[in-house]
C-alpha cells in the first residue's frame, strides 16, 4: 500500500482486509503500552474537511500525532483560499508541497478520486458526498470482528446476520461496509422507510457476490436473530424537502425494551453522530459497542497511515 491513496473500498480483497486489521490491533498495543510511537515523525498529514466532522477529523489527527507525526488542520475551509473560490484540483496540488499525505472530506461524491487522481501524494478518502467512506467501512467490520472474538487474520462471517438501520440511501458509511461485508457472503437485513432504501446498484453487488438480502420497513423482523445490528441517523443535510425529512427523522429508536429482544451477544453499532436513532440508556448495555467503534477508528488509521507511508 506504500504511496497508494485510499478512495474506495472496492480496491481491497479479504487478504488486504486481514493484514490491515492486525497492524491495526499492532497499533493499539503500541498505544496501551506507550501512548505514542515515532514511526512516522518527520511526516506530516493535511487534514483536509470541507464538511462539519468531529470523530474521523479528529482520529485522523490523533493518529498521526500517535505515529509522531505532524498535522495540518483544515477544518474549517470558509477560512481558507477555498472561500475565495479556489478549486479542489489547485487546493490538492498545494497541499501536496507541504504534505506527505491527505485525508480528504467532500461533499461531492467522486471528489477524492478526482484528488487522488491529480495529487503527488496518497490521498485517503475521508467521506465523499452520499458516496463512501472507506475508513468508516474498515474500522466497522475491524469492530465486528473484534466485538465477535474472531481471528482478524482467518475470520468466516458467512453465517452471520446483520441488520442495516435507517438512512441507507445517503448513508455513505452503510455503503462501503456493505461492500465490505459482501465480501464474506453474509446475510443482510436492509431496515429503512421506502424512501430510504439502499440503491439499487449496492444491492446488486450484495447478491452478485452470494450475499442473502432481505428488505424490511420494521425492525420487529429480524432483531431477534441478527448478531450485527448497524443503525444509523436519518441525515437532514441530505434532504432537499424538511417535511420529507420530518416524515422519516424518527423512523426508528433502539430502547432498552428494544434490547431485551435482542440476542445476548448481538453487537450494537453506529457511525456517529446519533440524534434519535438511540436511547442514552442503552449506553450502559454491554452489547452496545459505538464508543468502543470510535476508538478502533483511530487504531485503523494508524494503520492506513503508516502502511500508505510506507512505514
């Protein structure tokens, strides 16, 4: 992966998935034992957001400074030459002067292969638009794997079933991982209201790929057998119409009634940010795994950054 950009998790197979989850698991030793390495000191990452963000920015920048390494922060682009009318393509090439690496959030989809394309150095897709967002997608089935007592270097996940929650037409983060989850053959539960529902084309890859795919408007169905259930928030920004959005917003609300018909090792999981979608109660759950989601976020980019790094 040495001086490879990361746009889209079609360009990693289950080899790819295994090695990257135990560099992953690697580095979270390293930081149990000392909070921080210097693998990549010298090295410096842009932390390029064109979008609000709170857990991949910051992971972003708290992986690098745990390799050592140093961080350009660009949070917040309405300060910078972009408010000015600068194009991607010239903003990329810049920060290819300064950098060597950059993590890259954009509303558009298609916009880091577009940076990918044009830039010097790897660029690591950090959310495109309702595209993917890769990164998400591995620290989420790293999570899975992890939360099942699986072997990260020899998992088999055909016999498991996941249940994919809520917004699964703008959600970019249930879009790559069920590419990635397409990879095993595992059975899908799609839950989401009608106009929500995952597009048609990543359904496709889902069946093409040996995948059963089972489509729901209630919850009620498959909860009490699934063993992944991955439930996400309906996305207002996504939404053109606010009566549409008013009419979907809260479809669906895990309580802890909800739980309790729930198998007792399933893994409860969300990408963050919640608004409804979870009760604060369930929090306390054993099985509910979305802090412990977030902090895998920060082992897994350790990972990407050093392996693109070629450390």
């Amino acid at each position: 992966m040495e001086g490879k950009s990361i746009v889209s998790v079609d360009q990693f197979t289950p080899d790819d998935l295994s090695h990257i989850f135990s560099v992953a698991q690697e580095m979270r030793q390293a930081v149990n034992e000392r909070g921080s390495i210097d693998l990549l000191k010298g090295k410096i990452l842009a932390n390029l957001f064109y979008e609000p963000s709170t857990r991949t920015s910051s992971s972003f920048m708290a992986a690098m400074q745990r390799l050592g390494g140093s961080v350009i922060p660009i949070t917040e682009v309405k300060y910078s030459s972009v408010s000015k009318g600068e194009t991607l393509v010239d903003t990329i090439r810049t920060l290819n002067s300064y950098s060597d690496c950059i993590a890259l959030r954009h509303p558009q989809a298609g916009s880091a292969a577009l940076a990918a394309s044009i830039s010097r150095k790897p660029v690591i897709n950090a959310g495109d638009g309702i595209g993917e967002h890769p990164t998400q997608a591995l620290l989420d089935l790293f999570t899975i794997v992890e939360e099942l007592g699986l072997q990260s270097d020899s998992f088999d996940l055909r016999d498991m079933n996941v249940v994919l929650l809520g917004d699964l037409l703008y959600g970019r983060t249930v879009h790559s991982l069920s590419k990635l989850l397409s990879l095993y053959g595992v059975t899908v539960h799609l839950v989401s209201p009608k106009t929500l529902r995952l597009p048609q084309e990543i359904c496709d890859v889902l069946t093409s790929r040996g995948c059963r795919l089972f489509v729901h408007e209630n919850l009620e169905g498959p909860l009490s057998t699934c063993d992944v259930l991955y439930a996400t928030r309906v996305q207002k920004e996504r939404f053109d119409d606010e009566k549409m959005y008013e009419s979907v917003k809260d479809s669906y609300v895990i309580t802890p009634e909800t739980m309790s018909r729930a198998k007792k090792n399933m893994v409860l999981m969300h990408p963050f940010p919640r608004v409804n979608e979870i009760s604060f109660d369930v929090d306390s759950d054993p099985r509910a795994a979305y802090f412990r989601q977030m902090e895998n976020g920060m082992y897994i980019r350790m990972a990407l950054l050093a392996m693109v790094m070629g450390k």
